[in-house]
C-alpha cells in the first residue's frame, strides 16, 4: 500500500461500519476508496447521476435534497462527519433520487461499489452493519414522511427541537441555518419562524443568539410533538 491507502485504512479502522473489517480487508478496501475536496456551495453530485458507490463524510456536511418542477428546495437529510449516504447504490446501479451539495467546506471519501461488494463478501459482519445502516435510512425517511403529512407545522417544529436538545440542560444547537431546518421540516422560513416566535411568547423555548434555543419547558414541548 502507498502512503495515502495506509492513511485511509488507519481513518476507516475508527469510523463504523467500517471498524467490523480486519486490517487485511481493509487494504483491499483502500484501492477503491477516493478522497475528495468540496468546498461551500460545490454540488457533489446532480440527481440523476449514478454515484458508482457510497460516500463517507470525514469533515464539514453535505445536504441531500430534492428540487421540485417549481424550483422548491426540499432537505431531505443532512449529512455530517462520519456519516454516510448513497449506501443502496452498493446494490444497485440505479440513479441516484437526491442531489448533493456541501453546505460548508467538506472532505468526503468514495467508496467504490466493486470494492464494497467484495467486503462484504468476504466478511459477513461487515453485510450486516451496511444493512443495519440502510434500515436505519429507511426509518429515517419514514419518520421524516410522517413529520410532513400528519403533524402540525407547532408539532413538527416543537419535535424537531426536542429530537435536538441536550439531554440534561435542555439546550438546542441548530446545527444549520434556519432556511434549510424549515426545509427539512417542510415548511417556509416564514412558518417555521412564527412558530418559533409563538413557542417564546408561549414561554415554551429562550432564543440565545442565531443558532442556540434553550427549552424551558420541555414536557410542554414533548406533549405538543406527540
């Protein structure tokens, strides 16, 4: 192995599920695996495109999203370091539904179709947690459909910033710009920002600046998501 594949398999040894590979698999992983600099605002990839494997996010985040006839932005996830996406094209050769764009300076690797399959192959334990992983996005994207359609803009809002809070100081992190939450919660920034105000007044959240929300009455705000 050369410099760079000895550098990717030391990375890959510590990020899931990648870990479940002895270190023999791993360099043979390493030939197909290919890093790549995408800076703010780049597309990484268009809809319609056929990826040729998944992608392993080792800094900044990539948003995956749709675009409707309209020229409407919908997000559908967003993906930070150490996550991964495009985890059914090991299966499939299809085209990919979503496109990909960096929503701030990013390294991500490519992980090359052939070279996964054959991983898998060769070590089941390896299958089991990209299945584990690909059933994970599926519950995702359920729970993400029944976000959309059966709940309230105040219900999806007041889960979303329970979903995010820290466990102990009830503290909310956004981890993005509002425009692109409201998206993933299918609402204008309009909505999602009047229901914002009306959870203050109702004394349910404190704001702390643009991108922190302190949750003062989080059994209030759990009722309301349910």
């Amino acid at each position: 192995m050369n410099t760079i594949q000895v550098q990717t398999v030391q990375i890959l040894a510590r990020i899931e599920p990648f870990d479940r590979l002895d270190t023999a698999a791993l360099g043979r992983l390493a030939h197909g695996v290919r890093s790549q600099r995408v800076s703010r605002g780049e597309m990484l990839m268009h809809r319609g495109a056929e990826p040729g494997g998944m992608y392993l996010v080792l800094e900044g985040e990539i948003k995956l999203f749709l675009i409707s006839s309209a020229g409407a932005e919908k997000v559908v996830r967003l993906a930070g370091p150490v996550d991964t996406f495009c985890e059914e094209n090991i299966f499939s050769d299809s085209c990919q539904s979503l496109a990909a764009q960096a929503t701030r300076n990013s390294i991500v690797l490519h992980v090359q179709r052939s070279a996964l399959q054959a991983a898998m192959a060769a070590q089941p334990a390896f299958a089991m947690a990209l299945m584990a992983r690909l059933s994970e996005r599926m519950r995702e994207l359920v729970d993400g459909m029944e976000q959309c359609t059966q709940r309230s803009s105040t219900q999806r809002v007041a889960h979303y910033l329970v979903q995010h809070a820290g466990s102990e100081d009830g503290e909310v992190h956004l981890p993005c710009d509002k425009q692109t939450i409201a998206s993933q919660l299918n609402l204008t920034p309009e909505t999602f920002s009047r229901v914002l105000n009306r959870l203050r007044r109702d004394g349910f959240i404190v704001p702390r600046g643009r991108r922190a929300i302190t949750l003062t009455n989080r059994l209030q705000l759990e009722r309301i998501a349910a």
